[in-house]
C-alpha cells in the first residue's frame, strides 16, 4: 500500500520531511532560505516548522 493511502506511514514521510528540510538548513543555510515562494518554498515552510518543534522541545 502507498504512503499516500495509509495514514500513519503518511505522517511518517511528513515528519521525516520535515526533520530533514531542518538538518539541510543547519549544514547550507542559504539553500533553502532564498526560495520562500512556488513549489519551493514547501520546503522553506518544512524548515520552519521544523526549527519551531526543535525551540518547543528544549
């Protein structure tokens, strides 16, 4: 069965894109930082969340 069809593995690919958009933006900052709109900027958003879950788990 496909992540997309099954739920739990569906917030398994969320939440691992959303970790790995924060790693990427700690070793190349300025890789995720200048593309903030269009398909791109999905990623941008990912990273954001991803460093607010990381200031609310300290």
């Amino acid at each position: 069965m496909s992540a997309i069809f099954n739920f739990q593995s569906l917030l398994t690919v969320i939440l691992l894109l959303i970790c790995t958009c924060a790693y990427i933006r700690s070793l190349a900052p300025s890789l995720l930082d200048r593309n903030k709109t269009g398909l791109l900027g999905v990623f941008w958003k990912c990273t954001r969340t991803g460093l607010n879950l990381q200031k609310i788990m300290e």
